[in-house]
C-alpha cells in the first residue's frame, strides 16, 4: 500500500500539462469505440465469440459491460474524474483486446486496431500513474 501511495504522489507531482490533452483524448477514443460497439453489435459480439472470451458469461451481457465500462469510463477519463480507477477498470477490457482479439487478427493485416489497442493500453497504464493532471474536474492541490 506504501508504494502505491509513493507511486501516486510521484505521478501527482511530475505531471506536465500537455499530457492532460493526451488524457482527454483517450477519454475520447473509449467513448468513440464504445459508440462503435455498440452501433456494429452483431459484429462485436461474434468477434468475442470467434475468440472464446465469452465462455463465462454470456457474450451479450460481456459485450454490454464492455460498451458501458467504455462509455462511463472515457468520459470520466475525458473530463479528468476517478482517472485511476476508470483506467483500472477499462484495464482488462485493452489487455484482452490487444493479446487475444488483435493477435489472433493478425497485427499487419489492412484496418488491424492492434496499434490502436495498444496506443490506448499504453495510455491506460501511464494515467494510472500520472492520475487527473491539471485540467481536470477533481483537481487535487499539487504540493511541490
């Protein structure tokens, strides 16, 4: 628990501003790819059944929460609110998505998403140490 309060404090600190725009344009990528699932259903959903991810549960309902933890998510990213824990969240969903579903498509097809998948993934896992930044809704009070 120490280190992931040194690790918060640390990302607090060194957050530079330009990185905040990075931060809302990740918001913006979930939601779009959120809206995009959800418009081309049927598409998604034999996408994760062709990958056997939806052994668990149900495909439908996993596509849902996977649309829902998109959407929510990237707007909180997108306005800078809760950051760590919608980039946590939305975590397992870019994992499965770059190792599982974009793998197995191969990554050097025409229209492949594994750059975009791992664009977002490595986007994720900054804002997990970099937090909110300066440009956010819930902006805590850096002390240097």
């Amino acid at each position: 628990m120490k280190l992931l309060r040194k690790i918060q404090d640390w990302g607090d600190r060194h957050h530079p501003q330009w990185l905040d725009y990075f931060r809302m344009l990740l918001g913006v990528v979930l939601i779009w790819k959120g809206i995009d699932f959800y418009r081309h259903m049927d598409v998604f959903s034999q996408l994760m059944h062709g990958s056997m991810l939806g052994t668990a549960v149900s495909i439908s309902a996993l596509a849902h929460m996977i649309i829902l933890a998109h959407l929510i998510g990237g707007l909180a990213i997108a306005i800078g609110t809760h950051t760590r824990f919608f980039c946590i969240l939305n975590l397992p969903i870019l994992i499965g998505a770059v190792f599982f579903i974009n793998m197995s498509a191969g990554i050097f097809n025409p229209y492949s998403e594994f750059w975009l998948s791992s664009l977002v993934l490595a986007g994720l896992l900054c804002f997990i140490v970099e937090g909110n930044g300066v440009i956010a809704v819930d902006r805590e009070a850096v002390v240097s």
